[in-house]
C-alpha cells in the first residue's frame, strides 16, 4: 500500500476503498487531493425495460444504485457528496463531473450553490451512440462534462500547450469527438456481459488528466466503478483514489489495474504552457549584447523597421515604446506579440528576436 504522509493522516494512495463514497470521502483528509473526476449515478428513471425492433432486451442502466425515489432526493445525495468532495480539495484544486441530461442541469446548479467555480462545460460527442430504438427523440449522441474549480481565483492546472499539441497544434475545443468503449476496452464479467452498464473509454480521461494534472498529482474518483479513471492515472503517472461500494465492480477494477503499466519517464513529460516559462524582458537582449543599441529591427512582414535603444525600448516613425507597443502602434492593431513580430539580420538572414529569447530560457533552465 502506498501512502502520502500528511501531519498525523496518510492518504491510501493507488487504492480501492470499500463503501459509501460520502462517509468515506469524509473520512479522507482535508485539502489532500489535486482533482476529482466524479461520474455519480444518472438518476435516469427508466420504468420499462427497452428492446430493438427485433423485440431483443437492450443492456440499460436499471441497476439499484441509479435509483432514487425522487428529485430533492437525489438532490441531496448530490448536494452531500459535492460537499465531501471539496474539503478534500486542495485550494487550488479543481474537479470534473460527467452527466447526461438527466442530471448534468441538477448537479451544475448544486456544484455553484456549493461554492465551486464553474470554468468550463465540455460536451463529449459519441462517434459511435446507440441508435434511438423507439423513434420518438433525438439520437442521445452526447454526455456533458463540467469542470470546475474549488473557488473562484484558485490557480488550477491547465496544460494548454499539452491538449494544444494531443490536437494536432489546433486550440482543444470544448466539444470532444470521442467514440463509447467497444471491442477490447469494454470489460466483461464472467458471463461475457458487460461489467458496468456506463463504463467510460480511457481516451476521455487521458485528455482529462493530460489537461488537467501533473505527474504526481493525487486523483480522486468517489464513483470508480471498472477503475477507468485509475487505469489511465497510473499510466500517466498520477496516483489515485478510488471508492466504489459495489464488490462486483471492485473486483474488475483491481484485476484491470493489476495489468496497467505505468508510462516510462519521459513519456510523462508534456508540452509546457509558455505561460510557464520563464519570464525574459526585451531589455535583457541588449543588456547581454545579443541585440545593441541602434541595430535595426523589421517587421516580418517586411514592412516597417524600428531601432533598438538602450533602455530596451524601440523607436520607430512617429513612435517610441516596448516592442509590443510599437509593433501595434505601426500595424494599427489594438495589440501586437513584439517577440513574434520582430525580427534582425545575421549574416544575410532573417531572425526572429524570439530565438535570442528561447537562448537565454536554455540557460535558465541549466
């Protein structure tokens, strides 16, 4: 068992914890998790079995554990495991909850009304749903995702540049083409059928936690049924804690997890937020001689140049600033990157300034 030490408290790390998940998150200690991805029941009221035209019985969510005896019931169930789950939060810690529109709407309200801060809804689009057999609503083709952090101002993780680059060097969008588990992802019980009804893919969560964490960082899933979310935490070299109540459900997940491989080193690695990197003024470039004083600057598109002053100032026609400021000021722009801008000559060649930047980050990282 492993375990990360916290005062006198220690958290059961890369385990599955038997039981309510509410008495046991309560249990856990205060302020000890980086993100919880939570996928509660639905609550989706399903009174009729469902068939194919071919009159053969669909595999649907009727199990005990999605079942409530009314709305303000399962409101307060949402409402106390909601409350559980932030005391564990760290202050900068976020969590996911992932919904269909039985209960997304209800758990969005009680998640504000708790004092979360809501940052983004994500929509996760089937690429493969099950068909609407009886004809009379849309195809439900889509889950929503709400990502939230703990209060309002809290510093999450988002690793921009990482989900940035996972696609394919396009901004990630807020809407997720993502196919159902299929095939040899889906997990069986010993009678071939299926483990758990609602078990996510593994593609959901890596983004996710790609998104979301860093190596290292303590992953809470309060509903883990089949263990996806702590399948891909341990590849990804997150630890993780799960809680799940159901033996049957626990039983799978330990056997899945026991056969998961955690990525080597370097693999864990992703693209940092420039954001991140250190900070280096225009300035800097003059004062290490990389740029000097009166050597012409231009613009890459050819058209306007400007002169390098000593304080790390340009002047250019009729204007004089930052390379940000000056930049704009000659392209009539409301805003401008001087570091993407702006360029020199070396030996015949155009250069971006941003190299001499990248330069000294190199130092500075050793």
């Amino acid at each position: 068992m492993m375990t990360k030490a916290k005062g006198a408290d220690a958290l059961p790390l890369n385990r599955i914890l038997s039981g309510d998940c509410i008495e046991v998150m309560r249990g856990l200690p205060e302020a000890s998790v980086d993100l919880i991805f939570a996928d509660p029941p639905y609550n989706l009221q399903l009174k009729n079995q469902l068939h194919r035209p071919d009159n053969s019985r669909v595999d649907a969510v009727d199990d005990e554990w999605d079942r409530f005896d009314s709305f303000a019931a399962y409101d307060r169930f949402t409402q106390d495991w909601l409350a559980a789950a932030r005391r564990l939060l760290k202050p900068h810690g976020a969590i996911w909850v992932i919904g269909s529109y039985h209960n997304i709407f209800r758990v969005g309200a009680a998640l504000q009304n708790a004092g979360y801060w809501i940052l983004n809804d994500v929509v996760w689009r089937k690429s493969n749903p099950m068909p609407n057999f009886r004809g009379k609503r849309f195809t439900n083709a889509h889950e929503t995702m709400i990502w939230a952090s703990k209060s309002e101002g809290a510093k999450y993780t988002f690793n921009y540049e990482a989900l940035k680059a996972l696609n394919d060097g396009i901004q990630m969008r807020s809407d997720w083409v993502l196919p159902i588990c299929t095939g040899h992802e889906r997990l069986k019980d010993a009678n071939g059928d299926k483990a758990h009804p609602t078990q996510k893919p593994e593609s959901l969560l890596h983004r996710v936690l790609v998104g979301a964490t860093k190596p290292g960082d303590v992953v809470l899933d309060p509903f883990f049924g089949t263990g996806t979310t702590g399948a891909v935490a341990k590849m990804l070299g997150r630890d993780f804690i799960g809680i799940e109540r159901e033996a049957s459900y626990r039983a799978v997940a330990e056997d899945r997890l026991a056969r998961v491989r955690k990525y080597d080193r370097a693999a864990l690695e992703v693209s940092a937020s420039k954001r991140a990197e250190p900070r280096v003024p225009f300035g800097q470039l003059v004062e290490r001689g990389l740029l000097r004083p009166g050597e012409e600057l231009l613009s890459m598109n050819g058209r306007y140049t400007a002169k390098v002053r000593a304080d790390g100032t340009l002047i250019g026609k009729d204007v004089k600033g930052s390379i940000h400021q000056v930049g704009a000021h000659l392209e009539g722009a409301p805003s401008c990157n001087g570091w993407t801008y702006w360029c020199f000559k070396r030996d015949g060649k155009t250069v971006p300034i941003d190299i001499l930047r990248q330069q000294i980050r190199a130092e500075m990282r050793g």
